[in-house]
C-alpha cells in the first residue's frame, strides 16, 4: 500500500483511470458499462436508491473529501496557512486563479443558456498537480511547492464553499439538523480515539460518519459537503493519523474509480464547429486562465506587506504554480456533473473539456518545472563548484 503514497504513482494511476474510462465508454464495451454505472442500488429499508455512478460520486468521493479536509485543518491551524501573513499571498493567487477562468469561461459561455458552469474551471486537483511537480522537479526550491500546496488547498476551500452554496436548491433543514448531530458525535468521539477504548471509540465514529452522510444526503447538500464537515470536526492529532491511514485507499481506489467513473462518456459526433460554448469555456479557461490568474495574482500579492515576509518567488516561478493550478480533474470533473446535471449533452462535452484542458496544463506544467527545475539544479551545481575551488589547499581568500 506504501506505493499509492507516492505523489508521482497517484497521479499516474488518475490520468491511466480517466483514459481507461473514456476509451472504454468508446468501445464495443461502452453501451454495457455505461448502463453498469446507471444501475441502481438500493440499501433496504432506507431511502437511498442510487445508481453506481452516484454512489462514487456522492459515496466514495465524500471520503477524498474527508482527507482533504483534515489536511485543510493542519495547514489552517499548524500550517503553511497559520497567519494572515503567511496566507495573504497565496491567497491574492488564488483569487486571481478563480476570477480570471470565470471571466473567461463567461466570455465564450456567458449568452449560450449555459453560464452556470462558471465554477468548472476554478478548482486545481491538489495531487494531480503535486504529482506532476514531484514527477518533473527534482532540483525545485521547497518554497515553490509550499507556495502550490497552499494555494491549492485555498482553491479547495474555494471549491467546497461553491459546491455547498451554488449546487444545493431548497435545503431540508431538518435532515442538516440531524446530520450536525452525527457532525458533533464523531467530533467528540475523536477524542477518544487514541484511549486504550479506541476500538469502540472508532465503531461510533464510523456510525456517526454514516449518519452525518446519510442526512446530509437526504438534505439536498452534495453529500460530499459530509466528508468535509467531518474532516474540519476531527481533532487534530488522531485526524491526521486516520489520514495518513486512508491515503493509500483514495490515492489507489476512490480518485481513480471516480475519475474512470466521470470520464465514461461517448466522443460527441459532431465537427469543431458544432461543440458547446461550455466547452471552449471549460478547455481555455482551465490551463490559460488559471496560469494568467495565478501568476497575476502571485505578482501583484508581492506589493503586499512587509517586504520580509514576502516569498522569493519570480514570476516564472508564479507562473509555474499558474500552470499547475489549470489540472482542475477531479474537483472540475464533479463540478461539472453538478452544473450539468439536466443537460446530459453539455455534461459529456464539459467532461471531454476538462481532460483535455487538464492535459494541456499537465503538458505546459510538465515543460515549465522541467526548465525551472534544470536551471536550479544548474545553479546549485555552480555554488556547489565554487565552494570547492574556494576551499581547496592552496585557493586564495
């Protein structure tokens, strides 16, 4: 299971799964895999009634949700994100990695009937991109991959807040109620997790996981909205153990399922012309939008505070992070699923979309870390070479 810590094999694993799905949905197989995802399965004596698709999407995918939101908590707490200071430039980066893809998916989107698929292009998949840097920068400086982390994970705040906010119509207040109650339980059985009870202590939390899941479910909010409610709710220490746990499985498991899931959708048969206005949205906005908003934002955000506290980041650098934030995958895929919810067409075209934007950050990320991480190791060797002629017997000081 160690092999599916690795940043690089987990990537690897998501783009194989996403292409897997998509030639799948493509072949002789397609009609009978696709109908295998529709299926229904029912739980007894319950109400939920959902098909296979929906049950990674809303079941499986609520447990990536819950990972990342325990590592929201760290960042946010012990941290890269502590402190305003620390926060603030980042986060003037994510920003513009978020307003600059909106302003452009609008502009070819914006009069189609289809401008609430604004918040496809915003989110970057967190371990898509750090896979790709770990794949390509050995040589980087930490400070470049500090940078991406914690304005990855300010993009996934981003993204949570829009899936609890823009994709939930008429909450049922009731079953919320219900659901903070499961929230609260598992909140104070963590606690306890590391007692010599802790086997118990571990059986409540996985009932009052299930019951906080259930109703939120039940309330209208994308159950995924339960992962993150109970990752922020878990205490620190053992939250960060239990994540560490369940890497393997969403890294190796859950990303990949959903990404093969997300991706079984048939070529639309038409030419160029006859593509959605969401998808041109969706495929400039996700890699030319998110490095000039990131690198913009990055850029500006260094007139911001005082100039010690600022981060020795060029604006190639920032344009780098710019070029790694465009892999939106994951969290763009479900976003589009959700904005395209009643439009099954636009939907398959949005999917298409966001691999094919993702992969064209994926190609200009993968040659801008290369470079970056060539010159640095260039110049390392240099210093490294004049410290040697420097201290050798007999060298001048």
């Amino acid at each position: 299971m160690t092999i599916f810590r690795s940043e690089r094999i987990a990537a690897f694993i998501l783009l194989a799964a996403a292409a897997l799905g998509l030639v799948a949905a493509n072949s002789a197989l397609g009609p009978a895999v696709i109908r295998f995802q529709a299926t229904h399965l029912t739980v007894p004596g319950t109400p939920f009634d959902l098909s296979v698709g929906h049950w990674v999407s809303d079941g499986l995918l609520a447990l990536f949700f819950f990972v990342v939101a325990i590592e929201l908590k760290h960042e946010l707490t012990v941290g890269h994100l502590n402190s305003p200071a620390r926060a603030i430039r980042p986060a003037i980066a994510a920003l513009g990695g978020i307003v600059v893809p909106i302003a452009i998916y609008l502009a070819f989107a914006g009069g189609s009937g289809y401008s609430h698929g604004w918040p496809i292009p915003t989110a970057t998949d967190i371990a898509f991109a750090l896979g790709v840097l770990a794949v390509f920068g050995r040589g980087i400086p930490g400070r470049l991959r500090v940078f991406l982390l914690a304005l990855a994970i300010l993009d996934d705040i981003v993204a949570i807040v829009i899936i609890a906010v823009f994709f939930t119509r008429d909450p049922n207040l009731g079953a919320l109620a219900v659901a903070t109650l499961g929230v609260a339980a598992f909140a104070v059985l963590s606690r306890f997790l590391g007692t010599r009870a802790r086997i118990p202590v571990a059986i409540g939390m996985v009932a009052a996981a299930l019951v906080a899941w259930g109703f939120v479910y039940l309330s209208g909010v994308h159950a995924t909205i339960a992962g993150v409610a109970l990752g922020l709710a878990m205490a620190s220490r053992p939250g960060m153990r239990v994540r560490h746990a369940l890497e393997p499985l969403t890294n190796g498991f859950v990303l990949p399922l959903f990404a093969f899931s997300a991706a079984l959708v048939v070529l639309p048969r038409v030419g160029l012309g006859g593509l959605s206005a969401p998808f041109w949205g969706i495929l400039v906005a996700l890699p030319v939008g998110k490095l000039a908003g990131i690198a913009a934002g990055g850029w500006l955000s260094g007139f911001v505070g005082p100039r010690e506290s600022r981060s020795q980041l060029t604006f190639l650098n920032l344009a780098t992070v710019g070029a790694l934030g465009g892999i939106g995958f994951t969290v763009s895929l479900l976003m589009n699923e959700l904005a395209f919810a009643e439009a099954p067409e636009v939907a398959a075209e949005g999917t298409i979309a966001v691999l094919l934007g993702s992969v064209f950050a994926i190609v200009l990320s993968a040659i801008l870390v290369s470079t970056q991480a060539s010159y640095y190791r260039r110049l390392r060797a240099l210093r490294a070479s004049v410290i040697r002629d420097r201290d050798a017997p007999g060298s001048s000081r």
